[in-house]
C-alpha cells in the first residue's frame, strides 16, 4: 500500500430560609415570650420543619440552575444547533482536525477507532460528523463539543450494506463535507471508522502536497514503486481508496473536492448502477486538469503503511515481512458489520473488548 499525494499548486447562590429575625421576642399586649435560641434543640427543630416544608412545596429550591433549565434531552437539543464552523474552531485548534462521518450503527466501530488514536494522542483534533440525531446526541453527552451533524440530516440510518442505495446516500455527503472545512481554513484528515491506527501517520503527510490518499489494490509493490498515479484499470480508471485522505486548505485540494461532487452527479446511485463514492472519487482524481503525484514527499511511508484488507487480512507473509512499519490498517475488502468485527478480532485489532476505557466515550 503507498501513499498517494497531490502536489501543491504555485445560579445565584440561595439564601438561608429564614428571617433576618428569626425568633426575636414577639411583644403583645403585657405578655413578654421567651426568647428561643436558633441552636437550641427547639430552634433546630423548627429549623428543620421549615426546610423540610418548603422543599415539599418548592422542590426545585437548592437544585442547580442546570438540573432545573431543562431535562436531558432539552439540555442534549442545543447541539442541533451547533455548527460545523463551531466544530472545527473547537477542535482544529492547532489547525488539523481528524474527521469521520458515523451513523448509530457504527458507534461500536467509532468507538475501537477511536481508542487507536487516543494511543497516538491526536483525540482532541478528532470531530465526528453525525449522520443521524442520535449519534449527535450520544457523542456530545459522553464528550461534548466532538460531534456535529451537518443539515439535512439522511433518514433514520441501518447499517447500509456496500451497493445499496442507503450508503451511497451516506458516503455521498463526504466531499461536500471535507470541502467545507477546507474553505474553513483547515488541514483534514478523513479516516473510515474501520480503520485502525497503529501508528502516528502526520509525520507521513509532510511536504509540499494538496492531497494524500491511499492505494486500493491488494498486491505487493516493490519498494522502488512509481510515484506516479497509477494506471488505469479496465474500467478506464485507477482504484484510489477514498476511505483515507489528507487535504491541506489549497486550492488544488479544493478543486479535488468539487470535482468529485461533480462526479457523484453525474453517476447517480440506480438498480443498474450500484454506484459509491469512490469510482466518483477516482474518475475525479483522472481528470486532465489535475496532477496527482505518489508517495514522493521528504518522509516517505514505509513499504505497507497503509494496507488494505485484501493485503494485510490476505497475506500472512506480506505482514511478516513488514512488521513494525503498519501505520493505518484498513477493515475492508469485507461486507458486513459482523464479519468485520469477527476479523478485528481475529487479528487482535478489536480493541473495544478489552480496553474500552481508554476510549473518550466510554461504553455505548
């Protein structure tokens, strides 16, 4: 697997439930009353009945102002205003931001993804685009701010399988999204959640390049490769992975994005054209107008960095040979939610078992 790449174009606080004078002597008419401590035990005791009657007819007296603002679900609701420009200012502090696009069936997935990268300690630049109410509202109670759902929110989400109409409505929004935040001003690395980080990647994506993208094709290349695109494939295009990319803010990553929108318009999903992101996404990265250069940057990626599933799952001694050099493992080159558990965790790569603590959003 190579790394591919596109050079650069030139409450108020509550006050005591009683009175200033609580139990000064009363005067009447000739009869003098004696005066009651307020630390007497009579005193205490009418204390006591006081609060105790006034937290039966005012329960939400001495309650925090937030507990008595709203429910849950209400304080949960004002993320559906939140917005991608609040997002990405929240997390792409340092001017990256990590993103994934998830809907509810898919939170087990985000979850072991997740863990991979808390390891690499790049957590706090990841933003979770929510395809789905639910998914907004679960990943902003567990950890608030890293999740944002971009309108019109799809139907209520499944788990779409490969082909079908439902998940070329959800892989379609992806460059629409990734452009957005370049015009944000911000670098972008997309990831699909089944995916799992064994390694720090950035110090891969250095150099003077718009885009970084990954190879989808499962043989062995030798270590001196092309860094040119590859060539076509019988279907008249190269087989890029649009499953893992990284953008710089650059006119050229823009022009990338828009041409990949332009390509799923025209490629629409239908019974007869099953259609998905990706051959939009390679018919786009082909156009004449654009250059694509692979793999050729100061720090080149190490022979198997970012393996597909038809390598890393398929070739036992392909893995034995490179061990110690995998940076990204992709869980594809498989249909079924799981299927693809099963063989995360047949190889040991399933880490929300066993270690689901070390995820920022716990169990879910």
């Amino acid at each position: 697997m190579s790394l591919h790449q596109r050079q650069q174009s030139p409450h108020q606080q509550q006050q005591p439930l009683v009175d200033p004078e609580p139990l000064s002597p009363r005067h009447g008419t000739g009869v003098q009353q004696r005066s009651i401590s307020l630390f007497s035990p009579t005193g205490v005791i009418i204390l006591l009945s006081l609060m105790v009657i006034l937290g039966v007819l005012f329960p939400w007296m001495g309650m925090p102002a937030g507990l008595f603002s709203g429910n849950k679900d209400g304080s949960l609701s004002r993320w559906r205003e939140y917005t991608l420009a609040e997002a990405a200012a929240f997390v792409g502090k340092n001017g990256t931001i990590i993103v994934c696009a998830v809907s509810q069936p898919y939170l087990p997935f985000l979850n072991n993804w997740l863990i991979s990268i808390v390891r690499r300690n790049h957590q706090e630049k990841v933003l979770v685009v929510a395809e789905d109410y639910a998914t907004l509202y679960k990943v902003n109670e567990k950890w608030p701010g890293h999740a944002v759902l971009i309108p019109p929110a799809p139907e209520a989400q499944t788990a779409h399988k490969f082909g079908s109409q439902g998940f070329f409505n959800f892989t379609s929004r992806r460059p629409r999204h990734l452009l957005h935040i370049l015009e944000l001003g911000y670098n972008v690395m997309y990831n699909d959640v089944d995916m799992v980080w064994l390694a720090d990647p950035f110090p891969y994506m250095e150099g003077n390049h718009d885009v970084y993208f990954t190879d989808d094709m499962a043989a062995v290349k030798p270590l001196n490769h092309s860094h040119a695109l590859p060539p076509p494939g019988k279907k008249g295009r190269t087989y890029i992975c649009s499953c893992m990319i990284f953008l710089r803010p650059t006119d050229g990553a823009k022009k990338v994005m828009k041409k990949w929108i332009e390509e799923m318009q025209l490629q629409p999903w239908s019974t007869t054209m099953k259609s998905n992101d990706q051959p939009a996404f390679n018919w786009a990265l082909n156009k004449p107008t654009l250059t694509i250069e692979i793999a050729g940057r100061p720090v080149p990626s190490p022979p198997g960095g970012f393996p597909v599933g038809g390598l890393y799952f398929k070739n036992e001694k392909w893995v034995q040979e490179t061990r110690g050099r995998h940076v990204i493992i992709h869980n594809n080159y498989i249909s079924g939610f799981e299927k693809k558990i099963k063989r995360f965790r047949d190889f040991g790569l399933w880490l929300a078992d066993d270690h689901i603590q070390e995820s920022p959003l716990g169990r879910i």
